[in-house]
C-alpha cells in the first residue's frame, strides 16, 4: 500500500503537536540507507524549503552567532588560511611516519581517476594536502570528476577534501555547486559545506538558496553545526558585497 505524503502544515505524525515542517519533516522521512550505506538523512527537494525573503542586515548577523566550535568553521578557516594548513601537514608528516606507504602511491599516480577513487575511499589526513596538490597539478580533468561525485551522497571526508580542492582551483564554479544543492539529494553535511563554499563567489543568486538552508538545518538539526555552513557563507557574501576586506581568520574565531 502506497504511503500518504504528509503536508509540511498538518500535524506531525510523531504526535508532539507540531506542524509536521516544524518537527520531524526531514529528520525521518528522508532518513533512508543510500549507496554509502550510512543513514545519513538526506535532504527534501529544494523546492520543499522556503524560508521567505532574506533579511540579511546586522540584527540577523547579531543574532545568530557561529557556533564556537563546529567542522564548517574549521573548514573555513583553513580556506581562508591555506598557508597554515600547508605548514601543519610539513610539520606533521616530518615527525609521523602514518601514511607514508600511502603517500608514495599519491606521488606516483598519474591517473586523475584512481586519484578521485583515492578521495572517495579515504586517504590519511596527513596525506590531504599532498594528495590535494597532486589533484590541483591536473584540475582541467580533476575538478570535472569531483563535481560529478558531489552529485551523490558521499562521505563527509571526501566532501571536504573536495571543498579544499575547488577552492584551491581558482575556478568560479558557483554555477555547478548551485546545481548541485537545488537539484541532487545530498546529506546535510554536504549541503552544509557546499553552502559556504557557495559565499566565496558572491554570486546573488546563492543567497536566497543559503538563507533557506540555513534556517532549515539549524531547524531540523538543532542538535548538530549543520547551519553553520550557509551562514559563513552569508557573512563571507556580505563581507564581498560591501567592499570591506576578505573575513579574517580572526573573525571566524571569535565569531559567537
């Protein structure tokens, strides 16, 4: 028998008294095993989520803070730091001899493929920068095949790793990580990411798509540091939009 979809303004099935939109749409409905076999929720369609017209002015900034610590955040300092990262891995790979095996096999591939395949199984963090790099040396094939895994739901370490890497390209490719969170199924965590990856291009057609999963995520997984991502990349939209300086590192810290 063929399951009723419920409406986002009746009750909630779970019995709280809620509209179904304010309780559990989004945490069980969509919470289903996918290829990776984790049950990871994935997302509603982006047409399901509207939180009406932006109101981005300082009293929105005030009132909702950063969380202190949260993987968005650390994300985004990196970005806004990749000389710090660079010199943590020299450090760190000096003094560790974890992943060395590994590390030889990143510098003697040269198939851009098995090195995506690389990022999809999980190489040791310390190898991260190294393999990033290597992936950078051929962005031309690289980027286009990253993007194409993006389209999945996939580990929050490669999510990640790919995030640093398009960042690292250079390439504006606002267009396709837009299409990537209105139109494929994808986990929080990855919406998340891609979000504030989506603020550093500035692009005005991101805000409204930021501004709803922002309050969605911070709604439906008030639990977790999800909303972060959209919200670091609204600041990071303003901070271009009014001309002022790139959003330190600084600011990302003390933020909240």
């Amino acid at each position: 028998m063929k399951r009723k979809k419920i409406g986002r303004n009746e009750p909630c099935p779970c019995g709280s008294g809620k509209k179904y939109k304010k309780c559990c749409y989004g945490k069980t409905v969509f919470g289903k095993k996918h290829e990776l076999g984790s049950t990871d929720p994935i997302l509603p369609a982006r047409e399901e989520i509207d939180y009406g017209t932006p109101g981005l002015d300082d009293n929105f900034f005030r009132m909702n803070p950063v969380h202190e610590i949260s993987a968005p955040r650390l994300l985004y300092s990196s970005l806004l730091m990749p000389e710090a990262e660079r010199l943590a891995s020299d450090i760190s790979n000096r003094f560790l001899d974890r992943g060395a095996k590994e590390s030889m096999v990143i510098e003697n591939t040269k198939e851009v493929s098995k090195l995506v395949d690389m990022m999809i199984k999980r190489v040791d963090s310390l190898n991260h920068e190294r393999l990033k790099n290597k992936l950078l040396q051929q962005k031309e094939t690289s980027i286009p095949l990253i993007i194409d895994e993006l389209r999945k739901p996939t580990s929050p370490a490669f999510v990640e790793l790919a995030v640093k890497v398009i960042h690292a390209s250079d390439a504006d490719l606002s267009k396709e990580i837009l299409e990537i969170v209105q139109q494929y199924r994808i986990t929080p965590y990855a919406v998340s990411l891609l979000c504030m990856l989506l603020g550093f291009y500035g692009d005005v057609n991101s805000e409204k798509v930021l501004w709803d999963y922002y309050h969605y995520l911070r709604e439906h997984f008030e639990n977790e540091t999800y909303s972060d991502g959209p919200l670091l990349g609204l600041v990071e939209m303003r901070e271009r939009k009014t001309n002022k300086q790139p959003f330190s590192a600084t600011n990302a810290i003390t933020m909240g």
